[in-house]
C-alpha cells in the first residue's frame, strides 16, 4: 500500500500546475471567508453575559504567545477553540481527554516537562478539573517549578453529559420536569483559591471585558515562575 501511495504522490501535479493553484485558490478563499464569519461571530458577543465561550476563544487566541503549546480538556467547547486557536505552530496542541475526563492537567505537565522553556496552557472545563487530580497537579507545578496557564471553561456544570439526555430519551422525565440530575456543579467553588495554596495566581472572571486582562495576567504569572488559574465563568448548564 505505502509503494503505491508514494508512486502515486510521485505522478501529482507539481506546484506549478495552474489547474491546482486554481483549486487550492478556491479552498484557501473558502477558509478565509470562515474565518471572517467567525471573528464576527466572536465580536457580535464580546459583551454578552453570562460570557460566551466564543469570546473567550477569541480573546486567548489574540493574546497566546507565539510559542506556546495548548492542551485542551473543555469537550464542549471544543469546536470554538479549534476555530479560534489557528495560529499555534504545528506539534503544540494536545488533547487531553481520550475517552474520559481526569487526563488534562496531567498531560500539560508532562507537555511542560518536555518542553520546560515554552508557555503551556491547560484548557479545561469545571467538570473536567474536578475530575482531575487537581491538588497533586498543583503541588507538582510548585515542587518541580513547572509554571503552567490553566483556564477553566466554568459552565457550572456537566454540559456533555446533559446534552446527550435529551438527544436519546426526548420525552424522558429529564426533559419534562427539566431537572438534569447531576450535570450542576452549584455553587461553584471559588476556584482560583486553589491555585494560591501553591503560591499560584489566581483569578475569577465574570465580565467579558476582563477575559483578554485576566489571561494576560495569568500569562505574565507563569512567565514569572508562578502557576496560574484563571476561572471564567460562562452560561450555566443549568440556568
């Protein structure tokens, strides 16, 4: 299979056809026309609150450094971030959930270990991080001074798991009484305490004028040596 794939490759057009600088033309224009509809997308909610996670995506891919490396732990908000994270080198974005959640911290410190001089950010949702061995993760960042972002996509709640109820049992109980038993994480802890129990900093962020401020103060922490939690509260699972 690999000898007929290369004899194929070998008899492609070469770069200089016309023909396929016409098609790579058209798809290149198509993505860029996405792109602007997204970006509009992201402005057209820059003020809405609760904040919307296509603002959030938005504002951290205008402020991420050029070098650093993502690892995504959020499910739900997944496809925002794709969108909005377009400029990260090839080899820096990691996903960090595979099948169930309690992986995310875990893999940006083992990213941060390999690659100790580059930012590492941890993207994660509430449900994700409690589901992690927070505490062990944070001791580890301040023991073995490995500085790591982590920004936590608060919806207070399990999103991926209230949003299947509906979609396989539509006239359940769940849906009728509209009481998801399980998917709320209320009250939700105050999270950025955790964080400076290490010597981390910490910060909670419920306007959307503050989410672009915030990361960059949690970026600045890092760069300083300091781990650091930024939790970004977002519309609830359960309104």
């Amino acid at each position: 299979s690999l000898g007929r794939l290369l004899e194929r490759l070998k008899r492609h057009p070469s770069k200089g056809d016309p023909d396929l600088a016409r098609r790579a033309e058209k798809w290149r224009s198509r993505f860029e026309e996405r792109k602007r509809q997204w970006r509009e997308e992201a402005l057209g909610v820059k003020d809405k609150k609760p904040i919307d996670t296509r603002w959030v995506t938005y504002e951290l891919g205008q402020v991420l450094p050029p070098d650093a490396m993502v690892v995504e732990e959020t499910i739900t908000h997944r496809l925002a971030i794709h969108r909005y994270l377009d400029a990260l080198k090839p080899g820096s974005f990691f996903a960090g959930s595979i099948g169930g959640l309690g992986t995310g911290l875990a893999t940006a410190l083992g990213v941060k270990a390999a690659s100790p001089k580059r930012p590492v950010v941890c993207l994660i949702g509430d449900g994700s991080f409690n589901y992690d061995p927070a505490l062990a993760a944070l001791g580890a960042c301040q023991e073995h001074e490995m500085p790591i972002l982590i920004v936590i996509f608060n919806n207070f709640g399990y999103l991926s798991q209230k949003s299947g109820i509906p979609r396989y049992f539509p006239e359940g109980w769940a849906v009728r009484t509209k009481k998801f038993v399980g998917t709320s994480i209320v009250p939700s802890p105050d999270y950025a305490t955790v964080v400076r129990a290490f010597d981390g900093y910490g910060e909670k962020v419920e306007d959307p004028s503050e989410v672009r401020p915030a990361l960059e103060r949690g970026l600045k922490a890092i760069a300083s040596g300091q781990a650091a939690l930024i939790d970004i509260r977002l519309e609830p699972v359960n309104p």
